[in-house]
C-alpha cells in the first residue's frame, strides 16, 4: 500500500497544474499591459476538468491579479470586441435533459443580450472545437460570427398516433417533420467531431437581434475558422472540400481546403490557388487591413507536414510565397553566438495555435508565430516584405519551448515551458524592430516540481541523419528508462511540460523522447522519408537512439506509446524482444489491414504504406497493398514478444478500433505472453480525468511489477 500511495501522489502532483487554452491582451501601453488568460485544470476530487479565467495587471515589474480566477467550466468560448466595450459567451446549461446552448453579450458591467439558442432554432449546436470553432465580433461591434451545425427537420416514424388537429387553413401541412428518416446515417467529421456533419456559418446582429445563416457558400464546402474582412461587409475562412468519403480532421492536417470569402449580401470567392489541390490554415489579416496571410501545403500525403507561409493583397488579390519549404540558417550573432537552423513551418497538437489570432506588430508588415523546430516550440518573427526570419531571443535555442499567445502594440503575451517546468506567462515587450532589445517580465506565477533540481534536461543535437533525443529524469541516477516515442508519426516530441512524463519522474524512472524519421521540425524531407518505410526506418531510429549511449541502454528499459507511438511500442518489442522489461500500449495500432477498414483515417495507412489513397479502392483488388500493409504491422512479430504487455483501449475510439488491440491480445495469450486490457468508456487520447488517473497510474504499477525489485525498494 505504501508503494500505491507513492505512485497515487506523485499523479496528484504532476496533474495539479493548470493548462493554458487562451490568453488575450485587454490593454497594453508603454508603462503597463492587462492580460486575461484561459486555463483548464483537473480536479481528481470531482473527477472532471474545470476551465477558469483570470485577469492580471503588470506595470513590467511586477503583476497583480486583479480578481480572483473564475470558473467558466460551462462556457464554450468567448470573445471581446475591437475596443472591448462588448464580451459575448457561448453558454452551455444543463436543462433537464436537455444541453441548451445561449449567445450572452455583456457590456457595462451587465448582461445586455442573452439569445436562447434552443429556443430560436435557426441552427444546431454551436461548434466549440479547434478545427472548425469560431466566435469573432465584426470591426463595427454590432455582429458576431460562429459556424454551428446546419438545422435539419425532425423526423418520426411513418406511423405514429397523434392527437386530431384542425386541418391548415390552406390545406396544407407545414410542419417540418419529415417521416421514416431518423435512422438515416450520415458521415461526421469523425475522432473527436462525431455528430459534427453540416457546417453552416452564422451572423448574429445584436442591434436588430436577428440571427441568419449566410447563404451562397457552395454544397461541397464546410466552412471553418472564419475572421471578418477589414470593413466588415463580410468574412474569410477555411472551406473544408467534401469528397466522397469524408476524412477524419483532428490531428490531420492534409485535408482539402480552400481560403474563401464571402461578403453578407452573398458574394463568394475563392483566395487560394484553383491551380493546386491544397490544405490551408489559420487566415489572419494585419492590423490595417491590407495583407491577409495563411499556411498552406498540398493536400493528402502525410497527414502533418512543412507548409508555405503565403500572403495575399488585399486589395488586388494577389499572393506571394512568404516562406517556402526550404531549410535555412539564421545568423543571430547577436544572441547567442551560434547559427540557428530554421526548418521551416509546422502545424502541432496543442492547445494553442501556431499563428495567433492576433499576430501583428504595428509595422503592418511583420507578424510573430511559433512552430516546432528540432524538439522545441521556438517563436519567429516573420517580415512579409523583405521575407526576413528572425529568432526571437527569449530563451537559449533548444533548452526551452516559447510559444506566443497573443501580441498587441508590439507587446507579446507568450508561454514559456519545459519538461521540468510546467507553463509560465510572460509579457514580451519589443523594443527595435529587430529584436536587438526586448524585455521579459513574468505575468503569471512560476510553479516547481518536488525536486525538480535533482532532474535533467538534455537535448540531443543529432539532426536530420539522425533521430534528435530528448532524455528527461534524475542526475547521475541509473534508474530504469521508459522509452516514449511520439504519435503520428508526423508529429514532434518537444521539451515543454507535460504531466505523464513528469509523473514517471516522479516515481524514479526516467524518460527518453525521441524524434524518429517523420517527425516534424527538422524538414519537409525529413517528414516525407518515413512515406513507404513504417515499422522499419522508425523503429530502427528508436532502437538505434538508445544503443548509441551507453547511459540509456544499460538500463532497464521499458516502452510506453499512444496511437502511433502505441504502434512503435509494439513493434518494438516485437522486434528486439529480449531488450524490454514491459510494454504499455495506449490505443495502439497493431493492424493496418484492419485500421484501412475501421478507421476515420484509411487514407492514413494507405498512404504511409508508400500508396497513392485516390488509386485504392479496396484492399480485395489491390493486394500488393494488402501485403504492404500487413507486412508494415506490430501483429506481423506478436508470436516474438516476450515483454509483459499492457494494453490501455478507448470503447469510443472511432480512430483506432479497439477491436483489433483485442485480437493482438488473443494473439499475446495463446503465446503464453502475460497480458492485460483496460477499457474505457472514451476515445482515441482517453483525455477523461477517470481514464487519465487510471491509465498511467495502472501503466507505472505495471512497469515497477515487472522491473524486479530495484524501482520497488526506491519507492518504499
């Protein structure tokens, strides 16, 4: 028991801490800046996520909150206008049975506007998410714009008894109920947006109180990520293509799209290129109106990769390549004296954006992003004209992650992070336009982990050739080693806080990341040579990285892996059997024959398989493919494995089905492998506080079961 309690602890303290969602500049001036920030935070007492907001106020030396944090755990999202005279919230209320939605608009210090959205019934549910949720104030602050799903009539069974009404005056039936359709299926936008069908785009006018759906937005077009035009008269925003089968969105960013605007009288136009089909994000005007900036790739093929940064006149519609896929080396002398790479441009799974929604500075010409870059998120500063990329200086180049939040008048809100420092705020202030003067002041306070002193941080400098290495645990200790290799596998390990791997820390192992052949941040090349070569290049980059030091592969070894990194994992074990002392799995994928067939994604496994998606049709009529896939799968070695296997399942998961980690199960038992399954009711990232708790707390009791008993003595 006093073992459970020391591992139940430590996931106590490494989840306490909150995360950021959003953060907002409310006023800003050369003597002071007020930054109201979003964050969510878990609270195991009530076995749920709360979400609050606090306000702070900094003269640049030291900050105050000027209330205290406020729980808006049932607000969906919230936007202040232009001059911050209005505020408006999407509510959701618990009503019986009933989840009702509600637009509230504030101003002087009270309610003015509550629109019952239920009520009303001009659309769906107002979409919340981060592909397609929006919530924007027109430049005049009299409307709002938010995407919601479409309304559709209601329907019933072909027979149904109902009480006698008075026949219509007009002797026809004008109800919108429609009969025998309510078991009609429809495709959704899949893993995390199941029942997210129909995108509509909705205006709301607080002056006439009217609320329209905008017409002339074409069938095959699902609008996302709208921003008002700079007079207003209308809106831009992503239009996902609907093809004949729709493809899951989240953690997928190769979708067919288009920038597109649309004005309120019902002018549609297409922004981007009609030449390329291609995927585009996040469209952000400058501050005076003349430049609209967005990323942009070609669609399909990996499903994260380097985009272009491309920026439009507005005025005349044309656009030019800001920044290409090319890599580049900085010359920032003036910083650290040293040669910065720069690997391009990448989209990345967190909470905030790579481009924020205010991302300006006040030459008009000159906006600030965060990408991953070689295993830390490192912010730029980008000239639109002259194409300059400059490093902004806030931290030493891969010893810890910056992201910027929000920028107002050349005042910089950004997060600064690392595995052993969970997220701080920070006021940036420029002071040349070439960043050769800038000043840092903290804005929210700094947390510790127990003994973070007695804990390391070490980057791996071994670019492109070979995979780049994050190692994260005790100095001088040769405690046991988790190996965690990230999901996607076009995706990144990067050096900022993250409570599962501060939790094994915590508990005496330490953590080894790695970034493997796919991983973003080093190229556009790098992310492609992965194409044709999974369950090969990926898990030889692994295995590899940990033989080359002697430090890491004299120890006892353990792997952990989700999604992807749950496939990694597997394979692993599969194919270096004797190296790994126990495996936890988090909804892995074990079959890519059965994920082609189950999954949100199948374009995903034909195309890292080497393939062309648009030229499979079915697995029957293509069996070189077939082959391929089956060969590319962990369950081709499970009759190899040896290490005892945890495996942690989603029932919900619509990415993974569960059912072929049950198969791989059967499979490990009938080979005498100890075996475990845990199932919870949620899906692909099992992000519920239940699920959360459980797993890793059920993961770490795992890997200390099976690691004799050196890590058992050091927690006793």
């Amino acid at each position: 028991m006093a073992q459970l309690d020391k591992v139940v602890a430590a996931y106590r303290v490494t989840s306490q801490y909150p995360v950021l969602l959003s953060a907002r500049i409310i006023n800003s001036s050369k003597a002071s800046v007020s930054v109201q920030s979003v964050w969510i935070q878990k609270v195991l007492e009530r076995q749920s996520v709360i979400r609050f907001r606090q306000t702070v106020f900094s003269d640049y030396k030291t900050y105050t909150l000027t209330s205290p944090p406020t729980d808006i755990t049932n607000e969906l999202m919230s936007a202040y206008s232009k001059s911050c005279k209005y505020f408006c919230v999407v509510r959701e209320v618990e009503s019986g049975n009933e989840i009702k939605q509600y637009l509230e608009v504030w101003a002087d210090c009270s309610l003015v506007k509550n629109y019952d959205l239920n009520a009303l019934d001009v659309h769906g549910k107002i979409y919340a998410d981060s592909e397609f949720g929006t919530l924007e104030w027109s430049p005049d602050e009299t409307k709002i714009v938010y995407i919601a799903e479409k309304k559709v009539p209601k329907s019933e069974p072909f027979y149904k008894q109902k009480p006698r009404a008075p026949p219509h005056k007009d002797g026809v039936d004008n109800s919108d109920t429609v009969p025998g359709k309510e078991y009609d299926w429809t495709q959704n936008w899949g893993e995390q947006l199941v029942g997210k069908i129909t995108p509509v785009m909705v205006v709301c006018d607080i002056k006439t109180d009217t609320i329209d759906v905008l017409s002339n937005i074409p069938n095959d077009v699902n609008p996302a990520t709208a921003t008002w035009t700079p007079d207003g008269k209308g809106v831009v925003a992503i239009g996902h293509i609907i093809t004949s089968r729709k493809l899951g969105l989240t953690y997928c960013a190769n979708s067919l799209s288009i920038v597109f605007s649309l004005t309120l009288d019902g002018q549609y136009d297409v922004l981007s290129s009609n030449s390329e089909q291609l995927c585009v994000r996040y469209p952000r005007f400058n501050l005076n109106g003349t430049k609209l900036v967005w990323l942009e790739r070609l669609a399909g093929g990996p499903h994260n990769s380097c985009y272009k940064l491309i920026s439009c006149n507005w005025s005349t519609k044309e656009t030019i390549t800001v920044v290409d896929f090319d890599n580049r080396i900085l010359h920032n002398t003036d910083y650290y004296n040293e040669q910065l790479p720069f690997y391009g441009l990448y989209d990345h799974l967190y909470p905030i954006n790579i481009i924020p929604r205010n991302c300006w500075l006040n030459d008009h010409k000159t906006l600030v992003l965060s990408t991953p870059q070689g295993g830390s998120m490192h912010t730029f500063a980008i000239d639109t004209e002259s194409k300059d990329i400059r490093y902004l200086p806030i931290t030493k180049p891969f010893h810890e992650s910056v992201t910027v939040i929000d920028v107002c008048n050349n005042v910089l809100v950004c997060q600064k992070s690392s595995l052993n420092n969970p997220g701080q705020l920070f006021a940036i202030k420029i002071l040349s336009t070439y960043f050769t003067n800038i000043s840092i002041h903290e804005i929210s306070p700094s947390h510790s982990l127990p003994n973070s002193d007695n804990f390391v941080v070490e980057h791996g400098y071994t670019l492109y050739n070979k995979p780049t290495t994050i190692f994260y645990g005790p100095k001088n200790n040769n405690c046991p080693l988790v190996i965690i290799p990230h999901g996607g596998p076009h995706l990144a390990s990067l050096d900022f806080y993250r409570a599962e791997f501060a939790f094994f820390v915590q508990i005496g192992f330490a953590v080894l990341l790695i970034n493997y052949r796919g991983s973003t941040g080093l190229g556009k090349d790098y992310v492609e040579s992965a194409i044709g070569n999974i369950g090969d290049f990926d898990v030889k980059d692994v295995y590899n990285a940990i033989q080359s030091n002697p430090l890491w592969s004299n120890r006892k070894l353990v792997l952990f892996g989700g999604s992807y990194g749950g496939f990694l994992v597997t394979h692993l074990s599969g194919q270096y059997p004797s190296a790994f002392k126990a495996v936890c799995a988090q909804n892995p994928l074990v079959d890519l024959v059965n994920f082609f067939e189950s999954s949100d994604i199948p374009d995903w496994a034909i195309t890292e398989a080497g393939y062309n998606y648009s030229d499979v049709d079915s697995l029957e009529n293509s069996k070189d493919v077939l082959m391929k896939l089956a060969d590319c799968s962990p369950c081709k070695n499970v009759h190899k494995v040896q290490a005892p296997t945890l495996l942690l399942l989603g029932e919900k998961d619509v990415r993974i089905h569960p059912c072929s980690s049950l198969a791989y199960y059967h499979l490990l038992k009938k080979n005498g492998v100890t075996s475990r399954v845990l199932m919870y009711d949620d899906c692909h990232p099992l992000y519920t506080v239940a699920a959360d708790m459980d797993s890793y707390i059920n993961a770490a009791l795992w890997f200390i079961k099976y690691l004799n008993s050196d890590l058992e003595k050091s927690i006793n």
